[in-house]
C-alpha cells in the first residue's frame, strides 16, 4: 500500500468510526428503549457499524459507491483492515493497566478478602465450567472445536476486550472465527446482564435486600442518557508536566507509544524463539508496561504518570476497540456455531444466577446484594455495566462495592492475565483438559477463601467467648 492509499484509508476508517460513535450517543441520549436497556454508544455504534458494514447489509463495504445527484463518490467504505486495528487497541489498553495499576495486598482486609474469593470463583469458574461444557458435550455432539470452551469467559468476563485478545492469539495460529463468534457473545453478554440485572434489582427491592431502591423512581437522567448535567461533571485527571515542556497527555501518549514499539520488538523476537506459541502484541506491551512502571517508581519518576489520563486512554480505545470488533464480525463464522453458543449462554447464565443468589447471600456478608448485582454486571459483559447496575441498587454509593472491588481485584489480575494469554496457547498445544483442571483448582481455591472469610477469626471467637 503506497503512502497516498494508506493515508485515505486511515482517514475514512477512522471518520467512519467516529460518524458510528456520535450517532451511538444521540441515539443513546434520545431513544427509551435504548435508555433502560443502558446501552452504551460505542456498542450501539458497532451494532450500526455491522449492519451497514460489509458482511450484512453491505452500506459500508469497500466496493459500494455512493452518488449524489450527478456527483459520484467512491470514498466513502471501511477498509479491511477495520478488523486488524483491535490487535493495537487491545495492545494500548493492556500498556494503560500496567502503567497505571499498583500492584500489592497491603489494604486486603477480611471482607475484601471474600469478595476477592467470589470474584475467582467466577472468572476461573467461567473458564472451567466452559471448557469441561466444549469437551464432554459441543466437541462430542456438535464437533465443536475446544476452543469454544473459552468463548464463556473471553465474552463474558473478559468483555470485548479479552474477546479482541484471544480471538488475536487463535487467529495467529489458523482459527479466526473465534473473533467474531466471542464479539457476538459478548454482545449477547452485555444485554442479557443489564435486562437480567435489572430485574434482579427489582426482586431484590421487592424482597427488601436493598432500601436505597425505589422501584417507582427510576434511573437517573444521567445514567440513562448518558450525559451528566452541569453540576456532575468533575475534573478528571491532573497535570504533571508544565505545558513549556510539553502536554500531559502528550507525555502519556508518549510512553504508550513506546511500550507498544517495545512489546512489538518483544513479540518478534519471541515468534522467533518460540515459533508457535509467539506471545501475542496485548502480553508483551503489558510486560513491557510493568517493567517501565517498575524503572520509573525506581527512578522516582513514577509521580508523572497520572492513572485517571492513562485510564482516559484505555477507555477511549476500548471504545473505538468495540466498534472495531463488532463491525468486523463475520455471520458465517457464527452460524456454524449457534447450537454451540446457545448452550454456552444457558450454561452461562445458570452460573451466573446460582453465584448470585446461592452463593453469595450465604458467603458475601454485609451488602451482599449490592457486591452480587456489580459482579452479576461485571460477569456477563463488563465493570462498566456492573457500575451502572449497582447505581439502581445504591445510587449514593453507600455500599463501598465500587472501592473493595479496586483491591478485591488485585488477585484476580495473574488469574485473568493467564486465562487470556496462557490459556489459548494450551488449547491450541492440544491441552484444553489441562486448562479445565488448572482452572477448576483456581475456582475451588476462590470458593474456600470465600468460605473462610465469612468464619469468625480466632480472636473474634475469643472475645465472644
């Protein structure tokens, strides 16, 4: 491709995306149904994007021309290599979390503990669950592949982004339906998390679990549109450079950048040490993002690094990311695999719903409701849809859910990191029993931790005495 050809499909891609996202936050802003269903724009933006796009309707396809009266315009398409750009995008959201994550257990008290334990018992869980579902029952009776049984937790869990980071690594070594076939679970995810979370609200303020919740009232406007009002917006992010030196988001913009351009010469020289288990571009940006973390706090120099613009960055492009991913999803991948995805969801859902109302009004404790409805989001489609679920529940914030989960997630951060990244190269090796059973332990692991964070400790058990 020459320069003047790379340079108009960088263009169009990027100002087709960005169309499909504003119209994503009109419609967002104006449409009830799309208003209670807490849809966010960039996945309504997707879902426009694969409709019009090349594999359905065809609106956006590179051989479509467009005429206007006498004019003729023939620039106006996605390229095809929309699909390829979530490889970086995945890549800058995992440079982002390296970048800006502290890792430690310092603050992990008892309670956080168990919520850690819960929230193990479910990301492993969906591994487990979904791999011991491919290899007794998809591969056996509908010649399922095995590595359908990731699609649970890469979709679900995982969100659209672990869904671009797996599909990546399987495509790699000759199996790209998995991109398309984990963006439509995903999809299906998130909506059957927000309807089901939603009625789960409602039967919990029927029952009583949660007083903050007035069924009569409804969402905010600011939840529901998606755009704050003039006294809820707040400064996000600070300045750590002086702008004579240069911008702070330049900065960050900077050593994202670089990491990427690192993990890239990382990813190349593994490909040629490891062959096929190549670490994917998402795992060495990460690598590399930590260890730049770890030389700056070295150097004292970590103060620069502001974690609300790093977490900007990643959230803008996770955005463009889901665009990306879903206007890229090919039909004829996910129609040789709907018997297969039918039942994953009920398998999903079933697990879901016996977490939240088996396990954890026995294990979670105090507001329990309200950490099970945010992991209920969190579970099938993202952290972003367990926020907004649990403002139904606890609009002021009352619960602390929101800030135990920031280190009740620590622990979870390897489990996670292996599932996307070591977990497909097992499968792909031909060990997918062996990923049912580390996982399984892992899940077991976060359930007995669950347990023992509910028993009373031994000096509570004295004083009682």
């Amino acid at each position: 491709m020459d320069a003047a050809a790379f340079r108009e499909t960088l263009i169009l891609d990027a100002g087709l995306i960005g169309a499909l996202l504003l119209v994503g936050v009109v419609l967002r802003a104006w449409l009830r149904p799309l208003q209670w269903l807490l849809l966010p724009a960039p996945v309504i933006a997707g879902l426009l994007g694969f409709l019009l796009g090349p594999h359905v309707l065809g609106a956006l396809a590179e051989a479509r021309g467009w005429h206007l009266g006498s004019w003729a315009v023939q620039g106006l398409p996605f390229s095809g290599n929309v699909g390829s750009y979530t490889t970086i995008l995945i890549a800058v959201v995992f440079a982002c979390m390296a970048l800006s994550q502290e890792f430690g257990l310092s603050r992990m008290t008892r309670s956080i503990g168990g919520f850690a334990g819960y929230g193990v018992l479910m990301s492993a869980g969906q591994v487990a669950v979904g791999m011991i579902l491919a290899l007794l029952v998809l591969g056996p009776l509908l010649d399922a592949p095995s590595s359908m049984g990731l699609i649970l937790f890469a979709a679900w869990s995982g969100g659209f982004g672990t869904s671009a980071a797996m599909g990546d690594v399987f495509a790699a070594n000759g199996d790209p339906a998995v991109t398309s076939v984990a963006f439509t679970a995903a999809t299906v995810g998130m909506l059957s998390g927000i309807i089901g979370g939603v009625i789960l609200a409602r039967i919990g303020a029927s029952r009583g679990h949660v007083a903050a919740f007035d069924v009569r009232r409804g969402l905010p406007a600011s939840l529901r549109t998606g755009v704050l009002g003039a006294d809820e917006g707040a400064a996000h992010g600070r300045h750590t450079m002086s702008g004579s030196s240069i911008e702070t988001l330049t900065l960050h913009a900077a050593l994202i950048a670089a990491i990427l351009a690192a993990g890239y010469v990382v990813q190349t020289l593994s490909a040629q040490w490891l062959n096929a288990f190549a670490l994917p571009l998402f795992t060495t940006a990460f690598l590399v993002g930590i260890l730049v973390r770890w030389a700056m706090a070295r150097l004292g120099a970590i103060r620069v690094v502001d974690p609300a613009t790093t977490k900007s960055l990643s959230g803008a492009a996770s955005d463009v990311l889901i665009v990306c991913g879903m206007v890229s999803i090919q039909p004829a991948f996910v129609a040789q695999h709907v018997g297969s995805l039918l039942l994953i969801f009920v398998l999903g859902l079933a697990f879901c719903l016996f977490l939240g109302l088996v396990i954890a009004p026995r294990f979670l404790g105090r507001n329990w409701f309200e950490k099970q409805i945010f992991t209920w989001g969190w579970a099938t489609g993202s952290v972003a849809t367990g926020i907004a679920l649990l403002r139904i529940v606890d609009p002021e914030q009352e619960s602390g859910t929101v800030e135990d989960f920031g280190y009740a997630y620590i622990p979870l951060i390897p489990i996670e990191g292996a599932a996307v990244a070591i977990a497909p190269l097992l499968v792909i090796a031909g060990a997918s029993w062996s990923v049912a059973l580390i996982w399984s332990v892992i899940a077991l692991v976060g359930l007995w931790v669950l347990v023992r964070a509910q028993r009373p400790s031994r000096a509570a058990q004295q004083r009682v005495a």
